[in-house]
DNA sequence: AGCGTCATGTAATGTGTTACATGATTCG
DNA sequence: CGAATCATGTAACACATTACATGACGCT
C-alpha cells in the first residue's frame, strides 16, 4: 500500500461493519460466511489475524465480555482513530485499477460511504466509478474491433460480455446517483414549501 | 490448491496464452498490461516468477532466441504435460466460490476451453456457470429481502445491483451456450444435406 | 546526451488460504 | 451422548505487489 490511506478490501469491510455497531471475531465470521460480502474473506484464518492489526494500528478496541463465564467473547468497536481511517479510505478516489480488478470493493465503498459520510460523498462514488468506466470503454471496444469474431470467437464471446456487464454497470451506477439526488432536492423542496406556508 | 489440477489465475492464463503460440516473458507481460486480461496480474514480480514455476513443474520450455546477440529473448512453449495440465484445469467443475470471488477466471476458463478442448466443453462451463448462478440467486434474494431498502438503503442498492448483474450473466451464459449449439446442429445439418444430394 | 522501449529478473513485504488445534454449550 | 454450533486462535504455505536493479537498442 503506497497510500497509507488505502486499507486492504478485508480491513476496509471489517472497519465498515463495526461502525454498524460492535461486533465480536465470530459475528463477523459469519457476516462473510452467510452473506453476499462472502467475496472479501472466509475463514477464522484472515480475519482474527486482520482484526489484531486492527487493534495494534489504533483502530478498533476489543473488550472482553462474559469475563467470569467459560465462553468470553471478544467485543470490537470502532474507536476515533478507526472512524478517520475508515473516512480517509472511503475517499480514496476511483482508480482504473478499482474497475480492472476490484470492483466489488467499490461497490462496498459506495455502501459503506453512504452509511459513514452520508449521501454526497456516496453520489460521488457512483459517478466517479462510471466516469472512469467510461474512459475504459473505448479502449475494450477497441480491443475487441481488433478481435474479429471469425477468429477467436470464445475470447470475443468473453470480452464482449465483460464490455456489456460495464454498461451495465455504468447505467447503474448514473440511476441510482440521480435517484440519490432527487431525494434530496426532493427533501429540500418539501422542506423550502413548509417555510413558506 | 487442495486439488493438484487447480492453477492459479496467472499460471492458467499463462498456460492459455501459450496454448495459442510461443511468447516471451516480455510479450505476455505486455499482453497483460495492454489487454483486459491485465486482471490477471501485472508487473513482471509476478509473471517471471510463475514462467520459472511452470518450467520447473515440467509444463512449459524456454529456449534463448538470439543467443549471439546482445539481447536475447527467452521464448517459452506449451510442452505435452503442460497441454496435460491446462486441460485438466480448464475441466475443473464452476464451484460456488467460483462465482463468488473468480467470475472472471470462469471467463477466462471459457475462453481458453473452446479453443483448447473445442465447443462442448465450452458451452459445458457455460451452462455450469449458469446453473451454479441460479443456485445462488434465491440466497441473495432472501438477503435482499431481510434487508429492508427503508434501513440500510446504499447496501440495498449495492445488493441489489450484484443480483442484477448476476442475472445478466446467466442469461448471457445461457444465450451464447445455445448460440454454440445451433451453430453446431446447424452444420450437422449441412454435412447431413450435402451426403444426400 | 537523454528518453522510451525492449528485456529480464530479485528482495522485501503484505495478505490470504488451508489445515490444524482447542474447548464449551446446546439440542435432540 | 453425539452432533452442531459457539468461539478463538496458530503455523505453513501460496501468491501477488511494490520497489529495486540492470543493461541494450533506437530515435531525436
């Protein structure tokens, strides 16, 4: 990580799900093992070791509950210094490498964004993912001009369904920015009529 | 790697580009960081290193090209157990995981597949692609509507967008699969025709 | 003379997976 | 009483990234 500011994909979902609310290493566990978010971890093996750095960086605090019981579990919850992290990676800007290999944590960004810095800087995510699938458009569509079909039909097969899940994506990522924004003016609207009556 | 016929996503794109025709470590960093398949990796830290392991497991050889001059190239080739290895990878069944965290190896399976092991096996990955997805979906649907749009509304949209894609990419999966076979009916057909005139 | 590309590699580091290890509690 | 689940961790290994290192060739 050249960027001090960038946490890896599995610290960033830890760090996002207990701003959500304290969770132990089990909870979490299972937030991956039964869920969607599944795709950034598995395994007691990358998360208990992900959520002592946690502890040792200054971003989480663990604390024993059921102390005297024979089954303590370990508490975590975002302290100060995580709740920064936490922001600083959210607003990292969307790269090219973010669309080529990452874009699932782009996506967990947006959510997690939302949560933590409210719906502007969410917004900004979406459009800034789109925008910088757009500026790759031409050069896959380039790519696959230079891939007649007659030849390699499988690798254009796969290229033209990666182009098309891109568009996809973009008209995604531009409706649901607007939806997000017409909230608001919405919100502002009501609240602006409500002065005025 | 549990299972021995398990590459990783490097070594298999790696063993597919030399299926197609000998490169050097040099062309294939350069198809990597040119085409879409720079998902695959990047740098050379990482492709020279794989090139070595290849040789040393026996399933691929380099010969030097160029050896009197002052830059030589080290050319690499598919040799028999390297073919061996490429097919018993690309025959692999599509897991759950595979669909969770390596969409994109099961494309790049798909590909390398039909021009390794021909159409069937092509449209075989397809359609278990397909079918793995369809398995998945109602989990992710019950996800979904465990998750009310009025609570978490940006992890919503965020679930319901991987459900949206995942949806294309069966139907894509599905399409293409059946496009392949009635190429193949179709020509049976002619060859059939043409015996009987 | 300097820059970009050709061409190959190594070392340190970060990070995740697999497999192993341990023991308590709850439910049938 | 056995199986599933709760709950936490470690060790060996695989794997990729980043940064570094080297040097020739061709063009301006």
């Amino acid at each position: 990580m050249a960027d001090p500011a960038t946490l890896s994909p599995l610290k960033l979902a830890l760090l996002g799900l207990l701003s959500q609310r304290p969770r132990s290493g089990y909870d979490l566990l299972k937030v991956f093992s039964q869920t969607a978010m599944g795709g950034f971890s598995s395994s007691p093996g990358a998360i208990y070791p992900a959520l002592k750095w946690l502890v040792r960086a200054g971003h989480i605090a663990g604390a024993v509950e059921n102390r005297d019981t024979l089954r303590p579990r370990r508490v975590y919850r975002l302290i100060d210094a995580g709740t920064e992290a936490l922001k600083a990676s959210l607003r990292m800007p969307v790269t090219r490498d973010d669309v080529m290999r990452n874009a699932d944590s782009v996506l967990l960004r947006f959510a997690f964004a939302g949560e933590v810095l409210g719906r502007g800087e969410a917004v900004r995510i979406l459009e800034a993912y789109a925008d910088e699938i757009e500026s790759y458009l031409p050069e896959l569509k380039a790519q696959l001009a230079a891939l007649p079909k007659s030849a390699g039909p499988y690798g254009w097969h796969a290229l033209k369904h990666g182009i098309d899940m891109y568009r996809a994506d973009t008209r995604w990522a531009r409706k649901v920015a607007n939806e997000l924004k017409e909230q608001f003016t919405a919100r502002q609207a009501r609240r602006y009529a409500s002065t005025i009556q």
